[in-house]
C-alpha cells in the first residue's frame, strides 16, 4: 500500500482503494439492465473479485482487520444485492425477461456473485487464523451466532440469485457460507440446545407431559433413547466435520447441471452455456431436504447424510432463519417424512430419529396454531391451512400425484416395517389430515387398510390434543368428508370390521386411534346431515348390517357435528365458551367419542330421534334401529316427575 518507484498509488484494500471503490460503484448503479449498465457492473464485479482474491492470496493480508471489515461489508452489501436482484427476476412485468436478455443479465451479475463467495472465504480463513474454537460463551456466542445466520441468508440470496447452470459456483457459496466451519458450527450447536429442551420433559410436568394411549403430546418425548443419549440429547447431533462430509459432496451434485457434471469428467463446453441454459438450479429448500427424499438424484446419502441434513434444519428453524420459511409448514413435515422411504437403516438411527421428532413437533405445533387462529377467526369460505402449500385441494394434477405417491410410500412402510414406532406412526398419521389431497388420502388409507395398521396409529388426544382451541380441524374436515370417495372408504371399513380394533383401541388403552375418529366424523355427519354424497338411510342400513354395530352406533351418538366455513361456531359448541350448539339441544357437546368423553344425555336423546326420523317410511329399518340404539346408548332412567305425569 505504499509507493513504487516514487509514484505514490493507492493499495488494493485501503480506503478509496480499488475493494471500496468497486463496492461503492456497485452500490450507486442504475441497475437498467441496459448494455452499458451490464458491462458497467461486470466489470466492477470482476475488479471486486480480483481485489478480494488477491488479498487471500497475499500471506497476512487475509487476517487484517482492513480486510475483514472490507469482506463484512461486501457480505452486508452483495446479499442485499441479490434478494433484490430476485424480486426483479420474479416479477411478471419483467421487460428484461420478456425481451429474452436474462442470460446477458446473469452473465454480468455473475462477478459480483463470486465475489461475495471470495468474502465468505475470507471471514472464514480470518477465524481460523485467529485459532477460533467456536466455544465461546454468553455475549460472544450470541455474536457468532448472528454472525453465522448472517453467513446462512448470504449464501441462501446468492443461490437464488444464480442463473440456470451456475452449479459450481452454488456448490462453492455452500462451501464457503452454510458449510464453513464457523456457521456450520453455530447452526449445530443451536439445533443441540433445541434437541435437548424437545426430548427432555419439564420438571413441573402439566399437561404436556401427559400420555394418552401411549403416546405424550410430543414426538420427541416418545422416543426410545439409550441412558446415555436420554442424559445428553444434543450428543446426537452430527459434529461439524461430520455433517460437512456428509452434505458437501451431496449438495454440490444436486446443484450441478447435466453440462457441469460433464465438464467434472473432463468435457468442455462453451463458456456461457451453463448461463444461458433453460434448466434452473434446484430451489433452496428441495436442495436442502434432498438427503431425507426418496426420490433424490444423489446415491449414498444413508443415515448420516439424513442427520446432518435434519439437523441442519432444525439449527436454522430454530434459529429464526428466513431461508426455509417460505416453503409451508405441511410441505416441510411432508419432506421430513420422506426418512421413513428410506429403509429401517435409516429411520431408525438415533441422530436421525431425534432431529426428525424434533422437527415433527415444531411443524405440527405451527400448523395446530394456524388451525387455532382459523377457528377464532375463520376467513370467509376457508377453513383449512394451506390453501397455498403443499397438497391442497387445488394442487395441480402432478403435485397431487406426488403427495399420493408419498402417503402411498410411507403408509406402506408403516405397515410393513415400522412395529408400532410411534414417531412413524404420527408421519403416517400425517398422510391423513384434511389439507391432503383427497387422492393421497384415499392412498393412504388403502394402504393402511390392506397392512392391517388403523390400529397402530396414534389416538386424536396425541395429534390434536387441544379440541377446545380447534387443533382437531387438523384432521377433521369442518361439514363432514365431501369427498364422495373417501366417504364410501370410511364407511366401508366401518361396515366390514376393519377398524373394529382401532374403534377398541387395542394398541391404546382404549383410546379410539385417529382412522377410527374419522370414520366417525364422516358417518355422522352423513347421517345428521345432508351431504349430498348419501342418504342417511343407506348409511344407517350399511351399519346396522354388520355383526357387532354396538361400538359403531355409540360413536356416532357421541360424535359432534361441526358447521362448513363457519369452525368458530363449532369450536364453541365443542368446548363450551358459548352456549352454542350444532346438535340442536341448546347445551354444549363437547369433543365427543374421539376422546372419550360423553355428551350430556339430553344431546344424545335429540340425535336419537333424529336417527329415527332419518329411516323416512321403512318400518323395518327403523324398528331395527331402535333396538340397536338402545343396546349401544340405553335411555336415561325415567325421573320421579316423569312417573307422576
């Protein structure tokens, strides 16, 4: 940075040098895209990069304060550059799109976006020279970690923001920004703190740590740990150079097109093919969630790629990161459930399973709270979460086959291999809640149908513990089952015995288990309600055919009815906070049958005149149904002043 030759120049890294100078021209640019705007920020972009890789090469230069604050400054400044860059790319009145420049505009930002990796190599490298443990406690800690979610939105921006073929410079920014030492290492030890605090019960115990059924209200509590793993839960997250070893290699394939695998076997190809290639970079959260997909494109990735990949996640869910939270809550569970099509070997390893409980409970926890804030303040005609996410009711033919496929995949396994786990026992539960397509329920259901498994499943006091805050709207579609299928399913396994042991609860002291809950809710409601699938009358006259209709008749007495669009009003029948009742007898049902707890009996005596009723001109059917309503549900005993009258 001094003189040569007796003329004086200005270093690299100084202040006004060529780093800031590049920085500050970037910063105040048009950002046009017109030929002189692009070559403009090409060119800065180049000098910047060369500047920051100079400064790595040079020995001593990379552990310079001047240096660190200028490769902090490019991080704040680039990744800002880049978010915005996306929202450009992914407006519809983009004319820079329509007019077929796109491949010019990613070849230009292309510098700039290896330059901001060089700065991430740079903190790095700085870290590493000062003989950073990554131990600190307390203030410094939380510094770090701020300094690592920081590193994490950098890397996830510049991803985004790559054009179509750049894999390897994706793989590099993961190298250099979510897999360096230091940020993978904060991100760990967040997601052991969690672990810990998920697996281990409060010490003034309350209702959740209560079990129902075998099952507590969380998954985590229900896992099956050695004494060591029991007494320390963090030790089972995967250590930094483990989980880096287990995720680079695997990342860096995904992200790599056809082209750049080729060019790895020693193929060239033209310079700007990969930029102006149609097929774009995986996006961010498909990546990130490969090692749990069954259908990833990566061989090998086994139990340690899951777990370092689960764990991953849940450091970064933890730590308030934005960078998986634009994907749905029921596609992230979706995709952790992914694990159990992967083989025994895989699912059942402790690092594996305690993340994916962990995660379970914080996926199914935002998802009950969405349920709740949709039964205090339903939206008008909407009341299931994720009219936007992942396998709703308006999902395109090829994610509705997708979502069918999986549920098909995992109820399978389930039933074939999973001896009752009770962590994959609520993923299987989880093909079968209400935002699901109505084809992969119906999948689901059939495969848990044909391995003999309704009974295995975990009871509605585990899955929706809360009625009385409208959690049971996860799984029980408000107005009944409209799926003129999946009705004929319901009742069908009624009708045959198939879910007499879930009706019993065999596997769960006694508690219905979720198929059997809701049968239920769809036979009530077709036959006290006109569905337009069925006639009360041919439901009743399937029930009462079959050997032993006592249990089923008793659940239907005991099963509320919920109103469609309107699940305020049914919560408050259901929990008492209104005197509001949609059962006509003008006190408060309560959850019913599902969770063991009768209605008032002047509810019961309503619904069995409305039985009656519903059997229309068929004497027979009706004489036959009276009878069976008093052996499942006897008449409260007549009172002194009904003898008197």
């Amino acid at each position: 940075e001094g003189s040569v030759g007796g003329t004086k120049g200005v270093g690299v890294l100084a202040v006004d040098g060529l780093v800031e100078g590049a920085l500050d021209a970037l910063g105040s640019s048009a950002n046009d895209a017109t030929d002189p705007e692009l070559a403009g920020r090409a060119a800065f972009g180049v000098a910047l990069h060369g500047g920051l890789r100079l400064a790595a090469a040079t020995p001593g230069a990379g552990r310079a304060s001047t240096t660190v604050k200028l490769a902090g400054r490019t991080v704040r400044q680039l990744t800002l550059a880049a978010s915005i860059s996306i929202q450009a790319n992914a407006g519809d009145g983009d004319g820079v799109i329509r007019q077929g420049r796109a491949a010019l505009v990613a070849a230009a930002e292309l510098p700039s976006q290896r330059a901001l990796i060089a700065a991430l190599e740079l903190q790095e490298a700085a870290v590493e020279a000062a003989g950073d443990d990554g131990e600190d406690e307390d203030d410094e800690a939380g510094i770090r970690r701020e300094g690592a979610i920081a590193a994490v939105e950098a890397t996830a921006a510049l991803v985004r923001a790559l054009p179509p073929g750049a894999g390897r410079v994706a793989r590099d920014a993961i190298s250099a920004g979510l897999l360096a030492k230091r940020t993978l290492g904060s991100i760990l030890r967040i997601a052991a703190e969690r672990l810990t605090a998920a697996v281990k019960p409060p010490a003034d115990g309350g209702d959740d740590a209560a079990v129902h059924g075998g099952f507590s209200h969380f998954a985590a509590r229900d896992l099956e740990l050695d004494a060591e793993a029991s007494e320390r839960p963090g030790s089972l997250v995967p250590t930094v150079t483990a989980a880096r070893g287990a995720l680079l290699g695997g990342f860096a394939i995904e992200l790599l097109s056809d082209r750049e695998r080729l060019d790895n076997l020693g193929e060239s190809s033209p310079p700007l093919d990969g930029v102006g290639s149609t097929t774009p970079l995986p996006p961010l959260p498909q990546w990130l969630l490969a090692a749990c997909s069954p259908k990833s494109t990566v061989n090998g990735w086994g139990p340690d790629g899951a777990a370092s990949c689960l764990a991953l996640l849940l450091g970064l869910e933890t730590s308030g990161s934005l960078v998986t939270r634009d994907l749905p809550a029921d596609a992230k569970l979706a995709a952790v459930s992914g694990i159990f099509c992967l083989g025994p070997g895989t699912w059942r390893n402790p690092s594996v399973s305690a993340a994916a409980a962990a995660l379970t409970d914080t996926y199914w926890g935002r998802l009950e709270e969405e349920k709740e804030a949709n039964s205090a303040n339903p939206r008008m005609g909407l009341h299931s979460y994720g009219e936007a996410g992942f396998g709703t009711g308006d999902e395109d033919e090829a994610s509705s086959q997708a979502a069918a496929s999986l549920a098909q995949e995992v109820c399978e396994a389930f039933s074939n291999e999973s001896f009752g786990d009770k962590l994959f026992a609520r993923h299987a539960a989880f093909q079968l809640r209400d935002g699901a397509p109505a084809r992969a329920r119906a999948a689901a259901w059939l495969a848990l149908r044909e391995g003999v498994a309704f009974h295995l499943l975990p009871p509605m006091t585990a899955v929706a513990p809360r009625p009385e805050r409208g959690d049971a709207y996860m799984f029980l579609p408000p107005g009944g089952e409209s799926d003129p299928e999946m009705l004929e399913l319901y009742v069908q396994c009624l009708e045959s015995g198939a879910l007499d042991k879930s009706l019993e609860g065999i596997n769960t002291g006694g508690m219905p288990t979720l198929p059997a809950a809701l049968a239920l809710h769809a036979a009530t409601h077709a036959v006290f309600k006109d569905t337009g699938v069925t006639s009360s009358a041919s439901v009743l006259r399937r029930l009462l055919g079959r050997p032993n209709t006592r249990t089923v008749l008793r659940g239907i007495m005991c099963t509320p009815l919920t109103q469609r669009r309107r699940p305020a009003v049914a919560r408050a029948a259901a929990t008492g906070n209104r005197r509001v009742s949609v059962d006509g007898a003008g006190s408060n049902f309560g959850p019913g049958f599902a969770y063991r707890m009768d209605p008032p009996s002047n509810n019961v005596e309503a619904r069995r005149s409305v039985m009656l009723a519903a059997c229309g001109e068929d004497s027979s059917l009706r004489n036959e149904l009276r009878v069976a309503l008093v052996e499942a549900v006897p008449p409260p005993p007549l009172s002194d002043d009904d003898d008197d009258e």
